[in-house]
C-alpha cells in the first residue's frame, strides 16, 4: 500500500510554507552519478588535490623511483583530515599502487586524471583502474587540467579523450575537465562533462584581497558560476600559500581556509544543482613546481611539508571531520 499526500493538503502546504518543499528536495543527495551522492551526502566528504610528496613528475624514472612507504605515509598523513583524492595523471608506474593504498587506508572517492589528452595509455589506464577498483570507491575522470589554457592541447583533443573512455567506462563515472576560471567563458570548456571543475585562484585574480575576502571571493564566483552553467561545480583548486610573498604564512593561510570552510562544504546557489567547496589544494609543498614555473609562491600551497609536517591551515580540515569517519 502507498501513502502520499492528498494533492489539496500538498498545495496547502506549498502555499502556506513557500519554497519547504523545494528546500527538503535540495537537502537530499543528488544521486545522478554515486560520486554527486557521496559529495552531497552526509557525512559530508572532504578531498584534497594529490601529488606524492616525493614524486618530480618532470622525469618518468621518478615515477618507478618513488617508494610505494613512501605513498603509504603520505596517505596516512592525510587520512584524517580527508575521504577523497583528486589526481592530476596517470602513470602505470604509481597510479595503481596509489589506489591500492588508498583502499587500504578507507578512502571513499578518487578523482582520477588523465593528464595528457592525447595519450590513449593514459586513458586507457584510467579505465583499467575504474574497473579494478569499481567496488572500492566512488569514481569521476579529469580528462586534462588547464591544457587549454597553456596551449598543451585544444578542445577536440579533450573530446577525442573522453569518448575514449566513455566507450570503456560505466555510465555511473562522470567526466569533468579542469581550467582556470577565466577560460569558462568558452562555451566549450562550459559545456564539456557531466559537472564544472574550475580552478579558481584569488591570488592570481584578485592579490589585493587578504585571506579572508578572497575566499569569499572564490566561493561567490563559484556560485555564480553554477547559477550561468546550471551544472553542479566543485571548485578544484583555490587557496593561499603561506610563503613566497610577506602577505602569505602559516597563519594567514590557516585565516583562509577558516573563512572559506565556515559556510559549509555545500552551496547551494540554484534550485537543481549545488557548489562543492569540501576540495583543499593541496597536500603537500612540491619545490620542483617553483622551479619549473620560476613563481616562488607555486612551492607553498601544501597543507604540509615535503617532510609531512602539518602547517596551522590543515587544523581546519581536520575540524571538518570528514575523514575520520573510516567506514
């Protein structure tokens, strides 16, 4: 037998209490793909953005080098402030043994990257992972990161990847692309994916703005953002480093991530879809990305050092709770 509301009694309400009915629908987990349900539901999820502490990309024999202690220690530094990893690429050398770490340790989510578009390896190994690892964590795929921008690759090279893997993938995983925020003004990277990832980053937008103001700035144009795309958006990157400038230290990085958390990790700016903000970038200090960009402040955004040493700002993450909940 059913139950349900007589339509008069459901109208009564609607007109007597506007916008209860709409507000309890928006409370629920979106349960479009099982990663919008873990990044909406409750206990709510914190992510951090996950380059090995240890690792220089720059040169591929660094990515057999690397220790497999040495990802193991890595994760279990973060563990306890964060469920969920958000990666960069794919090497079959580390990324594999990434996730098998990381089932050990009871993370819940990993967004897994590819890297280069144009490499069918890297997509292919993404896929490989999905279906290996399918009962163990809830999946999206990064199909490149800010490529566009820096001229590494165009568009089609982001739709020639994805419909590669759309053919080897479940229908459950979504596809996501990465850019800085300026760049979704292209109505390509716009409409590219099943949800919008930008990177947005008041230090190279707004550097006037101290730690608290910019990270009101960050969450309202990720909200804005949400409202003109009307797709949900999980704001991937954005943060304060706390060095390379006087304005940036522990302690106003730690200001900017107590005034960025304080709202919640979920926005929700229009009726149907929802803003993330449960992402810290990143977890770790990595000097070779200075070195590479010549901007000192690129070596600084870790919640800890390349010696796992906590900085203030990764308190905050850990008061979220998230993580701690090991199920």
């Amino acid at each position: 037998m059913s139950w349900r509301l007589p339509r008069v009694l459901v109208l009564a309400v609607a007109v007597t209490f506007p916008g209860v009915l709409g507000t309890a629908r928006a409370e629920e987990p979106d349960k479009r793909f099982p990663l919008f349900a873990y990044l909406t539901g409750k206990p709510a999820p914190a992510l951090v953005t996950y380059t090995p502490s240890q690792l220089d990309p720059r040169q591929e024999t660094n990515q057999r080098r690397l220790a497999t202690g040495s990802i193991r220690a890595d994760l279990e530094a973060l563990r306890p402030a964060f469920d969920g990893l958000i990666l960069y690429g794919y090497h079959e050398a580390c990324t594999p043994r990434i996730l098998a770490v990381a089932r050990e340790l009871k993370f819940r989510g990993v967004l897994l990257a590819v890297w280069d578009p144009k490499s069918a390896a890297e997509a292919d190994g993404v896929a490989d992972l999905v279906r290996q690892f399918g009962d163990d964590f809830v999946f999206g795929v990064l199909v490149g990161n800010e490529g566009i921008h820096f001229r590494r690759y165009e568009a089609d090279d982001v739709k020639f990847a994805a419909a590669r893997l759309r053919s080897k993938l479940p229908r459950t995983v979504p596809l996501w692309t990465s850019e800085p925020l300026a760049d979704y003004e292209s109505a390509f990277v716009r409409e590219f994916g099943d949800f919008l990832a930008p990177n947005i980053h008041p230090v190279f937008d707004r550097p006037n703005l101290g730690p608290a103001e910019a990270a009101a700035w960050a969450r309202d144009e990720a909200a804005r953002l949400t409202a003109k795309a009307k797709k949900p958006v999980i704001l991937k990157e954005t943060g304060f480093p706390h060095d390379g400038k006087d304005i940036y230290t522990p302690e106003s990085q730690k200001v900017f991530w107590a005034a960025y958390l304080k709202p919640g990790v979920l926005g929700r700016p229009a009726a149907e879809d929802w803003t993330f903000h449960g992402v810290a970038f990143e977890a770790f200090d990595l000097p070779w990305k200075s070195e590479e960009s010549k901007l000192p402040i690129e070596k600084s955004w870790g919640l800890l050092s390349p010696k796992r040493e906590a900085y203030p700002a990764l308190a905050v993450w850990r008061a979220v709770g998230a993580g701690k909940e090991k199920k």
